[in-house]
C-alpha cells in the first residue's frame, strides 16, 4: 500500500521513487521491495538536516539545515522539496552548489523536506 508523496529506495541499485498516486500494490525494483523512507524531522548530531523555511522578499528560501550541511561528491543535498499551500516545488542539488533552494512563490501553509546522499529523507 503506497501513499502520495512517500519516498521508496531500492537498497540494492539505489533507485528512489516518489508516489504521484497511491494504490495497493507493492513496489519492487532488483527483485526487491523497495525500502519506504522515513521522514525524520530532528537532529541529533552535530550536522543538522532539517530544513528551514524563510520567507524572504518575492518568495520562500528553503536551507539545510540550521548550519549550511556538506555539498561533497560522498555527500550532499539531492534535492529540496517545498510544499506551500498544498503545492509542491522541488529543486535539484549537486556537489558544489549551496545547500538551499529559493522558490519565487507564496504561501501561508508551509513545509519542506530533502534528501541527502547519506543521511536520507528529512522533512520540517
Ligand atoms: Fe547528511
């Protein structure tokens, strides 16, 4: 049984799916369930990964964490997603880049979520 917005992994070739429209079917990919992943929402250690929301002028900044997270080829932002009013905007990352994401729109609703390489899905 799949859901709207979940995140799978195959754990076998690293393949990451997201739901569009759930159903009761389950999802296999290398001869595998994939692996539904978590949406963690608070930091322990010292490098921080939950997304932090600004509104900032014409629209939302969206940063991870509360101290800039690692842009290294081992380990990085993938994506970061914000969800503003029931719509979602997603921004891909790669090594090098900033670890934050500025979306041109507004909204009274928010929340965000974004993977990384290492630590998987997180979400505020
Ligand atoms: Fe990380």
């Amino acid at each position: 049984m799949t859901k709207r917005n979940q995140i799978y992994k195959c754990t076998v070739c690293g393949n990451i799916v997201e739901i569009v429209h759930g159903a009761s079917g389950q999802l296999v990919c290398c001869g595998q369930p994939m692996k539904l992943m978590e949406e963690k929402t608070a930091d322990s250690s010292t490098e921080k990964h939950v997304p932090v929301i600004e509104k900032k002028g014409d629209g939302i900044l969206v940063k991870v964490g509360s101290v800039p997270h690692p842009m290294e080829k081992e380990h990085y932002i993938e994506w970061i997603e914000l969800i503003a009013d029931n719509v979602s905007y997603k921004k891909f990352l790669k090594p090098g880049d900033k670890p934050e994401a500025f979306f041109p729109v507004k909204g009274e609703t928010l929340s965000a979520r974004e993977y990384c390489s290492v630590h998987l899905l997180w979400k505020s």
